[in-house]
C-alpha cells in the first residue's frame, strides 16, 4: 500500500476574511466605548437632587408665588437680542410694579449656562447684560426682589427672541 502526500497550499490566517471579520465584531465595540468616553467628558450634565421631597415641597411654596402675580394682574414681555435681555412689566395697578427684578435664565438640562440676573428700571422696563446664550429650549423666570411673586416662562433660542408671559393666561 502506498500513500500518497499531497501538499496543500493554505493561504495565511491574514489574508482570510473570517478572521477579521471576527476581529472587527469586538474592534467596534472598543472603538464605541472610546467615542461614548468622550462624549461624556464633554458633555456634563449635572448632578440629580438628592433630596426629591424637599424639592417637591419647594416647588409647591412658589406655586403661591405665581398665583400672587396673577393677582396684581403682571404680564411680562421679553426681549433677548445679542448680548442684552429687555423685559417690559405690565400691571393692573402701575404702583405695584418694583424697582429692581430678578431675571433666572437656566438651562433644563446644563447648570452650568445658567445666569442670574438682578435688574433695575425704569416705569417697568428693565435691561441689562447677558452672557451669550446657545441654542435650544431656555427656561426664563421673574420675580421682585422680596420674592413676593413669579413669573415663569420659556424660549426657544435663536428662533424665538420676544417671549410675552402672563401668568393669568395659565
């Protein structure tokens, strides 16, 4: 009996598609995980509250705020144009309106966008300097400076420039 050997010629383990195939499966992933990496490190969020109830009941105490200035009759028109925020104040009684308001421009989501803006004026109109603000949903509130009342208010910025609030209209 004789045998005979015959040589194959096997093509090297780099010049196959299966294994890069299986090396690219877990690749991508690696690859992935670097690109959520740095999102995260630019984009940070801010921390969640720690105390919920205490917030909750916070939140219903100003609550009295805004039903306060829907008594004195406020309305409130805003304007943010470049570097510089207007708000005119309207009310039933003229002698209600104060001296000096207090203007929270926050982002939902980044706290770190967020100003604080302490207004003197005029009959009712009041301006001042503000940081530039980026695009997106922007939450607007006012309030005196005794934080007797409120106004709360939202925008989308850069399209939307001149915000009319009027708590009575809620």
């Amino acid at each position: 009996m004789s045998t005979v050997l015959t040589e194959r010629n096997n093509p090297r383990w780099y010049k196959q598609g299966w294994p890069w195939f299986l090396i690219a499966l877990p690749a991508t992933a690696v690859i992935a995980g670097f690109i959520t990496l740095v999102i995260a490190v630019k984009t940070w969020d801010g921390l969640v509250v720690d105390d919920y109830y205490k917030e909750g009941k916070a939140i219903v105490q100003t609550i009295g705020r805004t039903e306060r200035a829907r008594e004195l009759g406020l309305s409130a028109n805003v304007r943010i144009r470049a570097e510089t925020l207007r708000v005119e104040l309207a009310a039933a009684d003229r002698s209600s309106l104060p001296e000096r308001i207090i203007v929270t421009v926050a982002h939902p989501t980044r706290g770190g966008s967020d100003q604080v803006l302490t207004l003197s004026g005029v009959e009712g109109v009041f301006e001042g300097n503000l940081s530039a603000l980026g695009t997106g949903r922007w939450l607007l509130q006012i309030e005196d400076e005794s934080r007797n009342w409120r106004m709360n208010g939202s925008a989308y910025l850069p399209t939307e420039t001149e915000i009319r609030i009027d708590p009575s209209s809620s």
